[in-house]
C-alpha cells in the first residue's frame, strides 16, 4: 500500500467515511476528501486522472483508427490559374483553353475518355449499337441527367446539336467533322448517328458535350458568337457557373464554378471551382508560389515554363499528349530526296540531348503516334555519327578540303532548318544544326514569326527542312498528314510522300471500327513511315499539371488533349471523413 493510499484512507476516517460509505460517494463528499489533501496530494491525484483519461482516449482513438479507413468527403474550394480570356463557353465554339477547361466541367457528352484513355459512357447509358454494315450508331441517353436549370437531357438535345454545328450559319469550327453524318431522334432518350461511309474515327466525334435546345434554340444564326449564354453557360456537368467577375474594363477576373448538387453521377466532393485568368504564364507562376491559386497546368512544348517536379506542398503530374515536335524534310528537295541522306541526319540526331538541355527533361523520347500501336519500341533513339558519316560517304557526299563540306558531283550539301519563333522549337533547331554540322554539312537557320512561317513556307512547302509541332488527337488516323491528296494545303502532308501501298494502309485502317483490323494496318504503315526516314519524331511532349498536395485524387494516366484532366473531377476531394470498416 502505497503513501497516497494510505493517505487517502486515513482522510476519509477523519471525515467519518467507512467502507460502505466510500460505495456511495456524492460529489459533495469528494470534495470534502479533496479540501482535506495537502499540495502534493492533490498534484499526485490531479497527474494520475489526467494520466487515465490520456489512456482512456489513447485506446479509444487507436480502436476508433483500427477500425475505421479515411474516405472522400464533400467540401473544399479549389483555385487554378488559367492563361488568357475565355470568350465560347460552349462546345461548338470552343477553341482556346480557358474554353475548353470550362467546357469540360460545365457541358457533359455522350462519351468521355476515361483516366486509361478508353472510351466510356457519360450521358449514353452504355457503348452505341453499331449496326453490320459499320453505319449506323444507336445511342440510348441515361434517365435522371439534368441541365443545370433543372430541366431534362433528351434526345431533342442530342439532335438540336448536331444539327446547329452542321449548319454554315453557325459558323462552328467542328462542322467538318460531321458533314457527312445524319442523326435522328427515336425516342425521347434514343438516337441513331448514321455516317455516308464506314468511319473508324468516328467514336471519338461521340464525345462532343451536348447543348440544351430550350436554351439556344431561340438564338438564330447572327447572334450565336454574341450571345451572352457563352459565358452565362448552361450545361449538364459536374459544375454550374456560380459567379462571373469583372474588372471595370469588362475583363474578366474570376469565375467560380459551384458543385451541381443534380449531376446524375451524384454531386462531385469539392463544392466549389475557382478559375483566376492571367495574362502571362510567370503571372500564373507568381500567382501559385504566393498561395494565389493551388495548381496550373502547362505543355512545354510552346511554352517557356520549366519547373521542378519535387516539391514539398504540390503534386507534380506528368501525362503524355499525343503532341509531337517533328522534323519534316521536303522530299521535293533535290538533295533531300535522296533517302540515303535523311537516314544520315536521322542517325545523327541526339533526341535525349534536346530533351534534357532544351526542355529540362520535361518531354518523351517519342514513341509511334499511332496510339493503337501500344508496344511499340522507342523510334530511331540511337545516334551514330560514325555510322552517318559512312552512309554519306558510300552515297557520293566527300568531304571537300577546300570548304571541309561535303559535296557530290560539285553540289555542296548544304541544308537550311526553318521553324517559327518560340523558344523550344528555336532552340531545338539551334541543337539540331550543331548536331549535323558534325557530319562536315553546311547547315543553315531560318527562324520566323508564326504566321509569317505558315503563309510563306509551309502553305507553299517551300523549305528544306522544317521543324514543326505536330498534334494528333485520340484516334490516330494519319489521313491528314500522309495520304498523297494532302500533299498540297491546305492538306498537312508536309513532306510531300506519296506512296500508293501507304494510301491503301491509310483508307483500309480509317474504313472500319474493328479495333484490331486497324491496329494491324497502322503497325505496318508505321514500319512503312519509318524506313522512309521522311520525318524525324524528336520527342513527345508531357502536359505538366501542378496541384496542391491537398486535393486528392487527381491522377491521369492518359490525356488526349489538357482539358480532359477534368474528365474524373467528381473523383477528387479536398475533405476527408473516417467510415468503419
């Protein structure tokens, strides 16, 4: 029996307590106990309370973590930075990104790529029903979806879409994509598309978000570009435009974006999305490390942002873009045409020297950009100048001790690598030159204004060499860039191919929906293009997304364009909660 006991024992002697007493003890009683303890007693009792309750609350919170997990839970308010100025909230108008983010968050579509890059089902309740001769696609909307304004998606919707894109009037720069395709309403929540000819591509067109008729079917023609409702959109999304700020000038500073509490997948965790618009990238940047706005996104390739990919209070996403910086060579040009000197430069162009010195290793060494082609190894990644050198020199390119430049048959091999003016691409062909101009070749740079670029060298493909972005999109049909009726703009076959056996692969792949059928005809095209030695893939570019550690869930596997970040937003959350397992 210890001091304290002993003590307390002999206290509730004194106040006249026995044993039978002690099992009714009042509060009142206690108290007398306590005012009868000296100092030390009361500091002894006091420590080992304290000491039972911290016990006590120790193994209630390590049994309540034991047997419970942490979940999403609504709240939260997320901020990012966009640069520029939306003008076409609306999907038949949208072009520039702060329309496209938006679009994507306010507007839903039938179909939407998933995470992985495959095709999953938004507004359709399942995959269209594609009829035996590959024509005719039946589509069936879910029940339940809502416009934010509470009235219902139907087919109305669907067909009022496709109908105002198609026509001139409205002037929509989608109306190419679907001029030969008809749709027609069922039912109320059934539509059937119907293409003129078979169309591989076509699925991807499925993924246009959808317009709500009792909106827009009162605007005619003239004022579609001017109408309020491109800002003030009405959607179907996750997220419904809460409030629109402007500065004095009519510029628009904020718009939050609100938590459609409706949304037929159930109302998204984070309540609120906030976009702040700036006019540069380094305001974004300056906007973010000062705690502005919690995340940003950028592609580096026609950007001159880098930023370092370890840091402590964000998360640094990195997700591949079917985009690509190409060198296209005119095989118009006399001595370009000879195949044996593309594969000498290709042989000495150093790929990982531009990624990492050029792009601070922010981009790919370039894979096929035929993404059905998933196993494909990584293009023409080896450098051999020595090999390159040997090449030219069993084709007749000797090195003349006048010039020290290669020569044949009194022609000097001399090369000009014309690009535009943005700081990547100029770089990159200031690297590619040096790289060549090891190979005893006389290489020159033209380096111009975009615009000036397009309408006086590539429109009339007059360069010798042109280093060029080039973006496909999620269906890799090379139509545009390889087929021989390209060849002249406003095609984009640049480098003026043709070959009858590659125009063939082309249209056999682009005239079916058989996933493997076309994955076989594009495996071998791809080999085809690549013994060619016509274009060289330089790298392929990343979409950096920059985003506080504190918004969860946020991650991406597959990114056909920057916008579709936003495709599992409903997923993410700020605010967690514990559930019991």
């Amino acid at each position: 029996m210890n001091g304290f006991t002993q003590n307390l024992i002999s206290y509730t002697k004194t106040a006249g307590l026995g044993v039978k007493e002690l099992k009714n003890l009042s509060l009142s009683t206690l108290r007398k106990v306590f005012s009868l303890m000296g100092r030390r007693e009361k500091i002894a009792l006091a420590t080992l309370a304290a000491l039972a309750g911290f016990s006590f609350f120790a193994s209630a919170k390590n049994a309540y973590y034991n047997h419970t997990s942490p979940a999403a839970d609504f709240g939260g308010i997320y901020s990012e930075g966009l640069l520029g100025q939306p003008t076409y909230i609306n999907p038949l108008l949208a072009r520039s990104e702060p329309d496209l983010s938006l679009t994507k968050l306010i507007f839903a579509a039938l179909y939407k790529y998933d995470s992985n890059g495959q095709l999953a089902a938004d507004l359709a309740d399942s995959m269209p029903a594609i009829s035996a001769d590959q024509k005719q696609y039946t589509v069936n909307l879910k029940h339940g979806a809502k416009w934010h304004n509470g009235k219902p998606v139907t087919a109305d919707d669907v067909v009022f879409t496709i109908q105002t894109l198609k026509d001139p009037a409205y002037k929509s720069p989608l109306r190419a994509l679907w001029q030969s395709t008809s749709v027609e309403k069922l039912s109320d929540y059934s539509v059937k598309f119907t293409t003129k000819d078979i169309s591989g591509p076509f699925l991807d067109n499925l993924t246009l978000a959808v317009l709500p008729k009792g909106v827009w079917n009162g605007v005619d023609p003239q004022s579609f570009l001017l109408s309020k409702v491109n800002l003030e959109a009405i959607g179907s999304g996750p997220y419904s435009i809460k409030e629109i700020k402007k500065l004095p000038s009519g510029k628009i500073q904020q718009i939050t974006l609100q938590a459609y509490q409706d949304y037929y997948q159930g109302s998204p965790k984070i309540d609120q999305v906030i976009f702040k618009l700036y006019d540069s990238e380094e305001d974004i940047l300056n906007a973010f490390h000062s705690r502005e706005i919690q995340g940003f996104g950028f592609v580096p390739l026609g950007s001159d942002l880098f930023i370092d990919k370890n840091q402590d209070q964000s998360q640094v996403l990195t997700v591949p873009l079917p985009q690509y910086q190409v060198v296209f060579f005119n095989l118009n040009n006399k001595i370009l045409a000879g195949q044996k000197v593309r594969q000498a430069l290709s042989l000495a162009t150093d790929k990982r020297q531009i990624i990492n010195q050029i792009f601070k290793n922010n981009a790919l060494l370039p894979v096929s950009p035929l993404v059905f082609n998933s196993d494909s190894k990584i293009m023409d990644s080896n450098v051999d100048a020595a090999e390159a050198k040997k090449i030219l020199d069993q084709d007749g390119w000797t090195v003349d001790p006048k010039t020290n430049i290669r020569a044949k048959k009194g022609v000097g091999l001399e090369i000009t690598i014309t690009t535009n003016d943005s700081l990547v691409n100029s770089k990159a062909a200031e690297t590619l030159a040096a790289q060549w101009h090891n190979l005893d070749i006389k290489v020159n740079l033209n380096i111009l204004p975009s615009k000036e670029l397009m309408d006086t060298l590539i429109k009339p493909r007059n360069f010798d060499v042109l280093l060029f972005p080039q973006k496909f999109g999620a269906d890799p049909d090379p139509f545009l860039f390889w087929h021989s009726s390209q060849v002249k703009d406003p095609g984009f076959n640049l480098t003026g191919f043709a070959d009858a056996n590659i125009d063939k692969l082309i249209t056999d792949a682009r005239t079916t929906t058989d996933k493997n059928i076309r994955g076989a005809k594009y495996t071998e095209f791809n080999n085809a293009i690549t013994a060619s030695f016509a274009v060289i893939f330089l790298d392929q570019t990343e979409y950096i997304y920059t985003v506080d550690k504190k918004v969860k869930n946020v991650a991406s596997n597959v990114l056909y364009d920057p916008s579709q970040r936003f495709n599992n937003i409903s997923n993410w959350y700020m605010v967690e909660k514990r559930v019991w397992k």
